[in-house]
C-alpha cells in the first residue's frame, strides 16, 4: 500500500488549502458570531471543481478518485465545518448516489449540473421523530397515475434554503420490519407545495445552512424515483456510506485546525518563564491530536480505497467515521484547554473548532449506532452484501459508469 499522495493528490491539495486561506480564514469568524451562510464560497467551490471532484468527467465531474474527495473535505473543514457539511451533503449524500442508482437519464439531467456546480444538492432523511430508527419515518408518496404525491417534512438538513434538487425518503408501501415501504425520490425545489426554513441558534457550524423542509401534495413525475419501489432503505444506507467518508475525512481537517491553533499558541504564550509547549502536560494533549489525525486518515483512506476499488465498504467506513469524530471532538476539547481561559473566547478558533466538533459526532449515525455497528460485524452478526448497484470503481471507464 502506497501511503504517498500522487501529484495530482498534493496538487488538489495545495489548491484547497490555499482557497480555505484565502476565502474562509479571514471571513469565517464573522460569519459564525452572525449565522452567516456565505453562499459565495460554495459558488467558487463549484468555479475550482470541488463540487464534482470524484464525478466522472463525463457527467461534468473531474473524474478523481475517491480519496481525493477525502483531501478535499479534510482541508475544507480545516477552514469551518460548514464548507465542508456543504461539499458532503451536495458530493457524498447527493451526487454520487445519483451516479450509483441514477438511470442514464437521471444522471444527464440532475448529476450533469451537479458535477459543474450549476445546481446544489441535498439530502432529506431525517425527520422530528426518525433519526438513527429511519422506520419511524412519516412522510409518504402515494402513486397517482404517472407521479407520486409527496406530503411530509424532514428536519436537520443541510442547505435546506441553498439547494435545488434533493434526495428525499418517503413510504410508498405500509411499515414494516425490513424497511422494504420506503422509496427515494429526486425532489426540485421550485415544484409546488415545496417549502423550506433555517434552524437558528445551534450550537456550532453557525456559519452553515441548516434547517426543515416542508412537502404539501408535492407532485413528483414518476420518472423521479431514483432506484425502484421499496429499495429506499437500501439507497439511504448506500448514501451515507459516501457521506460519512466525508464526515470522517473532515474530521482529520477539525484535529488539523485544532492542532495548528494549539501549536501556534503553545510559542506565543509563556508560563513560568518558558514556552507552555515545554509543559509536559501541554506536550500530551498535543501528541493526542498528532496521534488522532495520523490514525483517522488512515482509517479514511482505508475506506476510500475500498471505494476505488468498487467494493463496498460499509464496515470500514462507519470505524472511520466513528473514530475520526471522537478523536476530532477530544482533540478540539484539549484546544481549548491548551488555550486556558483564552479558549474560552471567539478571539482565539478553539471555542468554534469545539462547538463544531459536537454535531459531527451525532449526524450520519451517532457513535452509539457506530459502536453497534461494530460490535455486530465483530460478532459475526452482521456482513456486508454486494449492492445491486456498486458505486463505479476508479479509475472511472464507460463501461462501468452505466450500469442499466
């Protein structure tokens, strides 16, 4: 196994980092005190190809692999998590489960613009009263002649009021046990009976788009199932198999910022005549992050070559994702705490990087879920099973691309 980035891999890098200096640093402390979500640097995303980065080209995407998308993510969150939420929900949750489920047609009318950065996508599966039990879920679409009616609501979606297509989950069937009444729907958000509205006052990535949508006998052609009937539950976990590779890759940008914040201060700040980086008890906390970011990348780009490969990966990915937020929750934690009373302030980033740490280690499956996930494939209750459709192995070739 290669563990060294390709030039192409340290030059998408170098393009990123460069971007979140430039565009996010300067800005982004501002933007978390006011709640801003500043639509602009997700236009400019999209102008450098980050919002098609694993997309094959010829879908509009630049065609990288998948741990290039890790890359990209990680360097994003390093600025705010927000941009990084911003690249998940629209790559991970949204595009490529286009790719992976889409018909020809789907993919050149919805994943075509997506990959240039035309259009922005999102993801709705949660709802008030289903999160980890997605069978609690209450919104249906009932077949009516050639289209669905789609009545319901989701809550905790990100870029609910910025997006233009969304993946939503909705009952066509009666509940049951094995989640086969649940089926996936591409939904615009300029159709009738559609309505959104942003959650204010949380906790962290102040700087995102967060909030509920509505659905009131939303009409939906029946050529927008994506998948066929009862195969919702299927295509959502497929989903979040992309999108919690993203939520792990960033993880390593949080430990990164919180690491890079913490150095900086243990040389600016003095305590009984030294450096407090000479403290060895300052010197702990920072080996903590050093040791988290070296194991949680290595966790990410386990999963992402799996995901190269066209295996699927749903074991690999949850541990990296459950792992990379603990280590990225307990190091922005020790941020702050290497910062002293000062950590406890907007004027140094640790305050933000913590609050931020939080939501990252709930969404997309809690850490409880993840340690029942593990605990399951360890004890040989569980094992993963070959999808009907793979996401397509890298490097990317036609023939592997359409699968209909």
């Amino acid at each position: 196994m290669d563990f060294h980035l390709s030039e192409e891999q340290q030059m998408v890098q170098k393009t990123v980092r460069n971007f979140v200096d430039k565009e996010i640093m300067p800005n982004i402390a501002e933007w978390d005190a006011n709640m801003h979500f500043e639509r602009s640097v997700v236009d400019k995303m999209s102008e450098l190809g980050f919002m098609g980065i694993c997309i094959p080209e010829q879908y509009g995407g630049s065609g990288m692999d998948y741990n290039t998308l890790a890359i990209v993510c990680e360097e994003l969150e390093r600025g705010d998590t927000a941009f990084r939420t911003a690249a998940s929900v629209h790559i991970g949750l949204n595009s490529m489960t286009i790719l992976q489920w889409g018909t020809e047609e789907q993919k050149q009318k919805y994943l075509t613009p997506l990959a240039k950065g035309e259009k922005i996508g999102a993801f709705g599966l949660t709802e008030p009263n289903a999160g980890s039990d997605v069978k609690a879920m209450n919104t249906t679409a009932k077949k009516n002649g050639d289209h669905y009616v789609l009545n319901g609501s989701k809550t905790w979606i990100s870029l609910c009021d910025v997006a233009d297509t969304f993946l939503v989950f909705a009952y066509t069937g009666d509940k049951n046990e094995n989640h086969s009444g649940i089926s996936a729907f591409i939904v615009e958000r300029e159709w009738e009976g559609f309505s959104s509205k942003a959650i204010k006052g949380k906790l962290g990535i102040r700087a995102g788009n967060t909030g509920e949508i509505f659905f009131d006998n939303v009409k939906i052609p029946a050529e927008n199932l994506l998948g066929e009937e009862g195969e919702g539950f299927k295509i959502a976990m497929s989903a979040l198999d992309n999108g919690r590779f993203t939520v792990a890759a960033g993880a390593c940008g949080l430990i990164m910022a919180s690491l890079e914040a913490s150095v900086a201060y243990c040389h600016e700040r003095k305590t009984f005549g030294v450096e407090i980086g000479q403290h060895q008890l300052v010197q702990q906390m920072i080996a903590k992050m050093e040791a988290g970011l070296q194991m949680s990348r290595l966790l990410v780009f386990k999963a992402g070559e799996l995901k190269n490969a066209g295996v699927r990966n749903t074991r690999e990915t949850s541990l990296a994702k459950w792992q990379s937020c603990n280590f990225a929750n307990e190091a922005a934690n020790d941020a702050v705490q290497v910062h002293g009373a000062y950590g406890y302030s907007n004027e140094y980033p640790a305050e933000r990087l913590l609050r931020n740490s939080k939501a990252p280690v709930i969404y997309e499956g809690t850490r409880e879920i993840h340690t029942v996930m593990q605990a399951k494939y360890a004890l040989g209750y569980t094992e993963d099973k070959p999808l009907r459709k793979m996401l397509p192995a890298w490097p990317f070739e036609k023939s592997t691309v359409h699968q209909d």
